[in-house]
C-alpha cells in the first residue's frame, strides 16, 4: 500500500530531507552526559570490585608504599652522607625492625608480668559486682510500673497455654544434651596457634619485602607513576610532589602526636597506680593510628583494670580525668601546633572515607583510609577528568564569597545574602566600599554573564529584588557619617545606570561608597536615551555625574551618552565608571578625551577617587603610607643585629635571587630590600625599570654599587612589613592607595609584588619584590613561589648568621648619588 495512503496527512506535516537527522542530534547531544554518567558508575564499580577482590595482594603493597614514605627521608639523609643506596635502605629496615623488636619485647613482658598479677585482683571484682548488682536490685523511680508490668505478663502467661504443653505432658520431660568439647594435645594446640597466625605472619613478609624493593627502586617507579599520571610533566611532578608531602607529613606529625600522648599516659597511669601503666601507654600510643575507635579502644584497658584493682571508685575516676585531659590536650593543642595544615580533607570526607576502606580492607584499611584518601585528592585536584574527587573530599571551599551570595539571590533567599555580606564586611574590617568592590561587584558580573544566557524571568526578578533588599540593608546598617566638607564646597552627585537594570544598582552602590567618603551623592533612575528620559534626570543642580557601565563593550554608547548629556547640561562633569571586563584601549591616558567625559575609572575604589578629585581634592598628591607596626622597635633591632647588612654572601645570595625571581617570573626588575626605622634599603636588585620598554637593562646588577634608600613613607616594601604578608599591586596607576606616590610616579611603575623576609624569631626585616612598567596579573600559585624562594633566601641568611656570630654594626651610609643618577637606583 503507498505510503500517502497510510498517512493522509503526510503532506501537511511533511518535514524537509534530513530534518530527521537534525531533530535526533538534540536528543543524541542530550543523552551524551547521563551515557557518560552511567559509564563512570560502571568503571568506579569495577575498580571497587577489583580492591575488594585483591585485597590480599593490595593491601600489603598499599601498607609498604606508606611506609616508603616514612623511611625514604632517612634513606636519603644516609645517602648524602655518602652511603650508597643498597646499604642505607638495609641499615633503615634493620634499624626498623630492631625498634618493633625491642617493642614487641616489651609489650609482651609488660602483658606477662600483668597476667601474673590478674588472679589477685578476683577478689575485688566479686566485691564490686556484689555491690553493683545491689544497687540495681534496690527500688528505683520506676519501680512500681515495672512490679504493675511483671503481673501483667505473669497473668497474660497463666491464661495462655504454652505451645507443645500437651506433648510434654504425654511424652514426659525433655533432658538437656550438653556436648563437652574435645581437649587439644598440645601439638595440636601449636599448630592452631601457627594457623592463626600464617596470615598475619605472611601479611607482614609481603609488606617487607615491599618495602625493601620500594626503597631500592624509588626512582624507577616514580619514572613510571609519572608516566601513567599524562605526558604532561608540570603537572605530574606537582601531583607527585604534592602527594608525597601530604602524606609523609600527615605520617610523622601522627607519629609525633601519638608518641606525645602514648608517654603522657604511661607516666600518669603509673602515678596513680594503675598496674601495667607502661604497656597501656603503649597500646594508646599505637592505637591512636586508628581513626575514631583507637583512642577509646586503647581507653577501655586501663579503665577495666583501675576498676578491677581498686576497691573502691576513686582510681577509676583518676584515670577517666588523665583520659579526658590527655584527649583535650592532644586535640585542641598538640595536634594542631605538630599538623600546622590539614591534610586538606574535610571531616565528612575523612568518615565517610574510613568507613569505606574499613569496609574494603578491614582495619588496616581503617588505618591506611586518611592517606589512601589525601592520594585520591590530590589526583582530583591535577587531573581534569577526576576533579569531582577535589570537590567531594577537600575541605577548601568550592564556591567563593561573590558565588555563594550570587546562588542565594538566585534561590530567593535574601536574607541569607545578607547575612553572608555583613560577615565579609566584618571580614574585611567593616569596610563597605571594599565589600561593594571586591564581592558585590563580582556578583552582578555573573548576573550581567547569565543575564542572556541561561537565567530565566523569575531568576533576573529574585535577583533585582535580592539586590534592591541588600542594598537597603546595607545602607541601613552602614549609614553615611555627618557632612565633614563645608557647604560651600558640596557639589551634588548624581550616579546613573547606563542601561540596564543592573547598571543602575551598580550605581546604588557607587553612591553609597561616595556616601559613606563624606561626598553628597545620590541615584536616579534611568532608561532608554530619549528626551524624555533626560527631562526626567532633572541634573540642573547637578556639577558631578557618575554613569556606571557593567557591559563588556560600552565604548560607543558611553561616548553617544556623554555627547547628549554635554548638550543638554554643558556644565556636568562626567566620571565614567566602566566595571566590566576592561578593554585595553581604555587603559590609555586619553581614553577619557576620547569617550568625551572628564574621567574614566574602571574599579569602584578608583571611581571614588576620581569624583573626589573633581570634588577638589588632588589623587596625584595623595597615597596612603605605611603604618608602622606596633613591634618595630624590636624588629629595627633584630634586623641591625643580624649582620647581614655586612655580609658579602648574604649580599650574593640575594643577587642570585634577584636574578632568578626576575627570569621565573619575567620580570623587567627584582629587589631584595631591608626596611629600617626611618628608610627602605635596597641590599641589591637585578634589571632596571625604563617606560615604554619592560626589558631595557634587564642585566643590571645594583649588588656592588652599595645600598641605595628612599624614604620609608614612599615604600611599597614598607606596606609588606606593616602587613606582615605579600602583597600584590596589579596596577599602582589605578590603585587609591598608591597612585599618588611620587617615587612610583616617577619610575613609572605600574606593577608591584612583594613577599615578606622574616627571620627565625617572625619579624618581617624587608622584602623580596617584583616591579613592572605595565600592569599585569599575578595568581596565588605565583605568590607562593614567590614566598617560597623569599624562605630560602632567609635560610641563606640564617647559615651566614649563625657562621659569623651575627655581630651587630651601623647601618652604612648611602652613597651620593651623582646628578645624573637614574630612577633605577631608587627602590620602591
């Protein structure tokens, strides 16, 4: 039969060739994920099956490669004092074994000489069971309800017959039949004794020959887990790094941590008189490898004891009062002053981990599961196709300040957005114009990305309304203080939105960072750009107009809106407030000229200071000094007492820093300084800073010119001291805090990072730092590198300190410098 027949509507409905295939593509492209899901269900499957089934094989090769850990850093200790590799891995394992030895020997001496003495302490059990079972005997609260329950169920019993009563009653009754079991010769008792230790006897041989052939072999198999973790060989070694330090570090800290409480707990048993002291401080010192049931395991042993030795009650209560005191202690100090950082899981990962491998690999499992789980963390953290793992077991945040307040908005959840931004004000030291910059601004970047995107009608609404509460909030809690400018000088603002809806909260929170600067501002709103719409901006009064823009391109419509708004009111001035993603033309000094108003700031705290120059005051003559810490005296004299103002090798080894910071981070210039009292000295830079060209005199070296100073109110570095920590500058020009600093105007320097040197006693005597004629980025990853090589250089410092007697001597005087002396000698 024709098709047409079949199907008399087929004309009417009729698709055109291959929609078929463009209308199965979508369900294909949407099938793709849950195919991809259920084929990650299917291997994870496999994978656990495969540890289940080979535990016998796995669990004592997982146990040997932890133990690898703990014993490579003495192995490698021996070979740098010239031991080859062969003898210092066996005089390690020898060394091991002999300690587990003289351990074992112990212990069991401990427990036979415990053995003996147990009979003796009948006596007092029966004594104290007696009395316990008295005091259950005797009439409590609830006494009478239980008497009223047992007649209840003797009558209940009486009136209802037993089942088989009659059987018994005809066949008599039922003789219980005990078997005896039969008694083992004592060869036959050596052999169970032998069957019942093969398996942990067999255990422990794998796990050493493990470990002999991991130790010999260390650089083979690194070789090739680098090769199974990718070609990629930056991030292989930082997996394999990474993972290694975790877990050598989580193994000796616990080592330390139990070895603290283990001896606490033998001296104090033995104090009070517990019998066997020294072999239960042993036993919780070793139990405490198992997380969670260890230590009240290990707790259970002296308790039963002290309760079995004392008649009466007053050596339990001593013992469960160490107990308690040594697990505060341990907890709340020891731990947290050996650990320093976590292992980076967060607590639900580290139960919910025991639990699995507990049930995998039994208890050894229990006490491998916080390492086998920090290997599986930090594989989730450098390899793309397995970062679920970092999100599920790390104790990092997954969301940031911006995308948290941002989701609750989404969800309808004002209230919560609120409470999250008046904790990071606080956070941020009760500074709002740094919360709107820092987090608020953020959150209407996503908004201003999902706005076309992905957010539906209900989202955008909850959003506005969101935002509107919060901003009232804000401004309710944080009101502007009292006019501190006199009137004459008051110059209305007005902030606008450029466009969106967006846009004109975004200007709320311009007006009130202005508000809270002692500057009149106010908002109003705007819309489409007609004449109506201008009517309705009644600027007359108006001498300073904000527009605040969080589009990505709004070059033309900012320079059409200026041109209409300078039309209408010749007088206005207009700041420019461009918050999205900055276009690079619009870095350029003329950008304002360009888009015809008087200013352009592409952050909040920049739009701040450039209505405030309008206002009258000056940004190129402000900038804001370090402080001076509270301990400088004291950090002065620790830094003229170390000596290394003198040091030829110390000034060397800067040098040699200089140098390698400026090549690892291409850098055009790289200094170490030292800040004293009164100014910032420079003990030696590398690279020379020229504007308009980041390379020019990249080699040289200012180490053997003598130090060069500048004032301490105009340094950089000077912040770092007072702040105790790096500090980035991305774009100085741009900053409020240091775009008035003329020593920084004068190099032209855009760019500034600088890490913190500090000596072994913690005061921070100056800072390695980094300088730029261009504004660039700089990631956290970055500043830690940076750190680190600044912690080096101060080990240098301490071997140079410690060589030489650290003699304490007169900072030298600066060098004249001569007329035409470049920028360059100055250090920022």
């Amino acid at each position: 039969m024709p098709r047409s027949d079949l199907s008399p509507s087929a004309g009417a409905n009729a698709t055109p060739p291959g929609a078929s295939a463009r209308g199965e593509q979508p369900m294909l492209l949407a099938s793709a994920p849950s195919l991809r899901f259920m084929v990650g269900l299917v291997i994870a499957a496999l994978i656990i099956t495969g540890l289940y089934a080979g535990r016998t094989i796995l669990v004592p090769l997982a146990l040997a490669f932890l133990l690898s850990f703990v014993l490579d850093p003495l192995v490698v200790r021996l070979k740098r004092l010239g031991l080859p590799r062969l003898p210092a891995v066996l005089l390690v394992v020898v060394a091991t074994l002999s300690v587990l030895g003289v351990t074992a020997v112990f212990v069991t001496n401990e427990a036979r000489v415990l053995s003996e003495q147990l009979p003796s302490y009948q006596t007092t059990i029966r004594k104290k069971l007696r009395s316990l079972a008295q005091e259950l005997r005797a009439p409590g609260m609830f006494e009478g309800a239980k008497r009223t329950l047992d007649i209840v169920q003797s009558e209940v019993e009486a009136a209802t017959p037993a089942p088989g009563s009659s059987r018994k009653s005809r066949g008599g009754t039922v003789q219980q039949v005990q078997v005896q079991p039969r008694e083992l010769s004592p060869a036959q008792q050596a052999l169970a004794a032998f069957d019942a230790l093969k398996r942990p006897l067999t255990d422990a041989g794998l796990v050493l020959v493990f470990v002999v052939f991991i130790l010999l072999d260390r650089v083979d198999l690194r070789d090739r887990l680098l090769r199974l973790l990718g070609a990629n060989l930056h991030r292989a070694t930082d997996a394999m790094d990474e993972a290694g330090d975790r877990i050598s570090r989580y193994l000796i800290m616990q080592l330390m941590v139990n070895v603290s409480y283990g001896i606490p707990m033998a001296l104090g048993l033995w104090a009070i008189g517990v019998p066997g002291a020294f072999l239960w401080g042993a036993l919780a010192g070793l139990m405490r490898f198992v997380p969670y049931a260890g230590p009240f395991i290990a707790a259970l042993f002296p308790l039963t004891l002290a309760f079995a030795v004392s008649p009466g009650w007053e050596l339990v209560l001593w013992t469960v009062a160490l107990i308690v005191l040594l697990e505060l202690i341990s907890n709340n100090v020891i731990e947290p002053w050996l650990y320093g950082s976590s292992t980076g899981l967060s607590i639900l990962s580290l139960i919910v981990a025991a639990t699995f491998w507990a049930t995998l690999w039994g208890p050894v499992g229990l006490i491998m599961s916080t390492p086998l789980t920090v290997c599986l963390l930090v594989v989730g953290r450098y390899l793309p196709q397995l970062a679920f793992l970092d999100v599920l077991l790390g104790s990092q945040p997954v969301l940031d300040e911006p995308t948290r307040i941002y989701q609750r908005l989404l969800a309808g959840d004002p209230e919560e957005a609120i409470e999250l931004s008046v904790t990071q004000i606080e956070a941020l030291k009760g500074s709002v114009p740094t919360f709107y910059g820092q987090v608020a601004l953020p959150v209407l970047r996503m908004a201003m990305g999902d706005h076309m995107r992905v957010a539906t009608p209900e989202h955008r609404l909850r959003l506005f309304q969101g935002m509107d509460a919060l901003l009232d909030d804000l401004q309710e809690q944080f009101p502007p203080p009292a006019a501190t400018i006199p009137a004459v000088q008051q110059q209305p603002i007005v902030c606008l939105g450029g466009k969106w809806e967006l846009d004109h909260i975004a200007a709320r929170m311009a007006a009130h960072a202005l508000a809270l600067q002692g500057w009149p501002a106010q908002t109003r709103s705007f819309g489409t750009l007609t004449a109506e719409h201008l009517d309705e901006l009644a600027l007359d009064d108006a001498q300073i107009v904000c527009v605040v823009w969080l589009a990505n391109e709004p070059v033309a419509a900012a320079r059409h809106f200026c041109r209409r708004l300078h039309r209408r009111w010749p007088h206005v001035r207009i700041v420019l407030a461009l918050w999205g993603e900055p276009l690079e033309p619009l870095t350029e000094q003329d950008a304002a000229q360009a888009l015809g108003a008087e200013a352009v700031a592409l952050s909040l705290a920049e739009t701040v200071a450039r209505v405030g120059e309008l206002q009258g005051g000056h940004l190129q003559d402000a900038f804001e000094e370090a402080p001076i810490p509270e301990d400088d005296a004291e950090r002065v004299q620790a830094l003229l007492a170390s000596g290394v103002l003198h040091s030829d090798r110390v000034r060397q080894a800067c040098l040699h820093t200089a140098k390698r910071a400026a090549d690892i981070f291409d850098m055009p210039q790289a200094m170490v300084s030292l800040v004293d009292g009164e100014h910032q000295i420079a003990l030696c830079s590398h690279g020379q800073l020229v504007a308009g060209d980041g390379l020019a005199g990249r080699e040289r070296d200012d180490a053997q010119a003598g130090p060069a100073r500048m004032p301490r109110r105009l340094s950089l570095c000077a912040h770092v001291v007072a702040q105790r920590q790096a500090m980035v500058v991305p774009d100085v020009a741009r900053d409020a805090r240091f775009a008035g600093n003329p020593a920084l105007r004068e190099r032209g320097v855009r760019f500034y990072a600088g890490a913190p040197l500090r000596d072994a006693a913690g005061h921070v005597l100056g800072s390695l730092c980094l300088l730029d004629v261009r504004p660039r980025a700089f990631d956290a990853r970055e500043l830690r590198l940076m750190q680190a090589m600044a912690d080096d250089l101060m080990a240098v410092w301490g071997e140079d300190s410690e060589a030489a007697g650290a003699a304490p001597g007169p900072v030298p005087a600066p060098p004249a410098a001569p007329a035409s002396a470049t920028v360059g000698q100055v250090v920022p």
